[in-house]
C-alpha cells in the first residue's frame, strides 16, 4: 500500500462528501506489550500502520483539506519505545502534505466546527450497554458544543468504496488465502489421532509466520467430533479422536486483508460412509451456489435458494422430514464480504457488483452425531461471473482422502 492507492482514495471518498461534510478518523491507541494492529478504515485511508494519528477530511463547496495529526516525539521515550513516525514520513508514507502533532488537534477543530454539519468517523457500536469507543469519546467536545453537528459512522460513505477492490487488493487477498491453504495442506499431511487441536493451530500460524503472514485474520476454529456442530467453536483445546472429522475456518492475514476458508477432513484414512454422504451433500450445495455468483445477483438470493437446496439435501439425509425443519442442522447465512475485514462492510442485502469478494459456505451440523461439515471459499466477483480465488486447496473427496492415506501411510 503506498500513497497513490490511498491518495486516491481519500479523492473518490471527497466527491461523496456534501459541503460542510468532515471525516475524522482514529488510529487504534497502542496497548503496553502487545502487538499493534491498526484501525482498518485509517489504514485503508492514509496506509499508516502508526497508533495514535488522526485523519482529519474537511470538504468545503467542491475542495477537501487533508490533515494529518501524529504523536509528537519525546526523545526521553526513544529508548523504551523507539522514535516515533516524523511529519516527512507521514507525508511521504501516505500523501498527505498538512501534516501537525496529535496535540494541537483540538485547536484546528474548533477553528473548523463552527462550519461543520455533519461528521464521519469510526466512531464504533453505539450500545449503550457497553463502554463508548474512544472516537465517540474524543468526539463529545464537539457534539457537546455544536449538538447540531451530525456524527455518523464512516462506514455510511465508505463502503461504497471498500467493497469493489482493486487489483492490488485483490492481489493481497490472494496471497493470504495462499499461505492459508498452504496451512491448511500441512494440517492435512500431518495430523493424526491423539493430537490436539491447538497443534493443529500451531502447524497452520507457523506456516502463516513463515511466509510472512503475522496475524490471524480472525480467532481460529480448529474443531474435531462433536465441537464441529458449534459454529463459532474457539477453544481448540480438545484431544482428536479417531474416525472423527476436523472442521477447520481459518484465515490468515497479510496486509492487512483476510482469507476465510473452511475444510474439513477425517482423522483417519477415509470419511465413513455416512460422513461422506453429509460431505458431498454439503460441497453439492456449494458448487451450485458458486455457479450463480455474477453481477446483480444479491447476496439474500444466495441465502434463500442456499437454505432451498440444504432442505433437501437434509431430506434426502433423513435429518429431517418437514422442510420447516431444516434449521435444525443449518442456521447461518452462506456469505458476507470479504477484505480488511473478515465480515467486510457490505451488508447482506446488497447486489454483487465486478470486485466484489465474498465466502460461500455452506453447512451442516448435526450433534448427535458428533459431526459438523462445512465448506467455504473465496470468490471474486468479476465482469461476466466469479473466480474462485481459493480454488487450489483440496476440497473433493477424493483429494482428501489421497492426502490423509498418503500422510497416514508415511
């Protein structure tokens, strides 16, 4: 990511803005001793991996100031904690030439505030059941003495943009679901009965590690047996069985971009007949919905012939005899956005545009019988239909089965 990308940004995110329109933006704080992962709607906007600056975006009639606010170095504190990002850096790193200290801020927002009416920022979840973000926070001066400023999450403008990606973005995409399926392969080479999952965890982050990927895109499910039927199982603490199949949804991070991808395979040698059958069902059921993925196709259309063609397939099963029923084993939606973001922004009421990238992912999960399968890939969207970027890791039976046979045979 360098300032072109960003600069550009910031100029098509300018033409969406009204006269009188701000955009403030916080960059995460940073949190004593623990690695710093940046707020994705700032990186997105001025490609600074750097705690503590502030975006702020000012359009008045057709023109848009650009101003950058950063932490001001302290060289006592160099040598606990490095020297911080200078103003030529700032500047060179995202485009931004109006570059001052996070301290004088406030000052250049009252000179501002008088003029504003309305604010975009990344201001978070407003439940009042939890504690207010540090934006909202930041922000209350300003609402408190002009209560007539409108404050709104950024997201309301900045979708739009966020979910066509480019061609390097997509690239970034592409290499994390890489380095995840090459994670995903080793698991499959190597994992055995009597393991635990948290090894198996440790096989695929030691992958990601190596190639360059330093964090997860999101917690891992590493799920064997019975914990497969819970959908958001994060424990990954149990002892491996054997004749047991392993659910894994994992995904890597690599600049900042996300891979989701789901496999499953058996400890043993082959699937039971019986896990087979749940198995192709399920992949049967991904392949269609993957063969309707095009433009102006909407992401509840998927949804619905999804929750269709699961229905039958679990009638066909004998899970179920009312089609009312098929909730029962099925219960989440089969895709969301995918970017910075796992569940990127999007919403899943919206019409698939080229550039889009979104999961497809089906499941079934049914407990009493300790097994829960579901497939997931990545696909792009493009002029005429998809690609599927995730297309090179093993998800045919067959496949499998040849890799846990050669693998158990070592």
């Amino acid at each position: 990511m360098n300032q072109e990308f960003t600069s550009n940004r910031r100029a098509k995110l300018g033409l969406a803005l009204q006269s009188g329109d701000a955009v403030i933006l916080f960059a995460k704080p940073e949190a004593n001793l623990e690695k710093f992962t940046q707020d994705n709607n700032f990186l997105y906007l001025t490609g600074l991996n750097t705690p503590e600056a502030i975006l702020l975006l000012l359009k008045n009639a057709e023109n848009v100031t650009e101003m950058l606010f950063i932490e001001r170095g302290i060289p006592e504190r160099e040598v606990w904690d490095g020297k911080k990002l200078t103003k030529a850096e700032a500047t060179e790193l995202s485009g931004i030439t109006r570059v001052y200290y996070k301290d004088e801020f406030m000052d250049y927002l009252s000179v501002y505030a008088p003029g504003l009416k309305r604010v975009y920022a990344n201001i978070g979840s407003r439940d009042l059941s939890k504690p207010v973000s540090y934006p909202l926070f930041a922000l209350k001066p300003l609402s408190k003495r002009y209560p007539s400023v409108l404050i709104d999450d950024i997201s309301a403008v900045l979708t739009p943009l966020r979910k066509i990606k480019d061609d390097w973005e997509i690239a970034q995409l592409q290499k994390a679901i890489d380095i995840t399926g090459k994670g995903i392969l080793d698991i499959m080479e190597t994992a055995t009965a009597g393991m635990m999952e948290y090894e198996l965890e440790a096989i695929l982050f030691y992958r990601m590690q190596r190639s360059g990927a330093k964090t997860w895109g999101f917690s891992p499910i590493i799920a064997s047996g019975i914990n497969a039927a819970t959908l958001h199982y994060k424990k990954n603490e149990c002892r491996i069985e054997n004749n047991e199949v392993v659910l894994m949804d994992v995904g890597a991070s690599y600049s900042n971009y996300s891979a989701d991808i789901t496999r499953c395979f058996p400890i043993g040698a082959g699937f039971s007949e019986r896990q087979k059958a749940v198995y192709e069902a399920v992949l049967n059921v991904q392949k269609q919905i993957i063969e309707l993925i095009k433009p102006g196709i909407t992401l509840s259309h998927l949804q619905v012939t999804t929750r269709e063609l699961i229905t039958e397939a679990l009638l066909g099963l004998g899970l179920i005899e009312n089609p009312d029923d098929f909730s029962k084993y099925y219960m989440h939606g089969v895709s969301h956005f995918l970017g910075m973001d796992t569940h990127d922004l999007g919403g899943r009421e919206a019409v698939l545009e080229p550039g889009n990238v979104i999961t497809v992912e089906p499941g079934i999960y049914i407990p009493e019988e300790r097994l829960g399968i579901r497939i997931e890939d990545d696909v792009l969207v493009t002029e005429d239909g998809y690609c599927v970027l995730s297309q090179n890791i093993p998800k045919e039976t067959a496949e499998i089965e040849a890799i846990r046979k050669a693998a158990l045979n070592q």
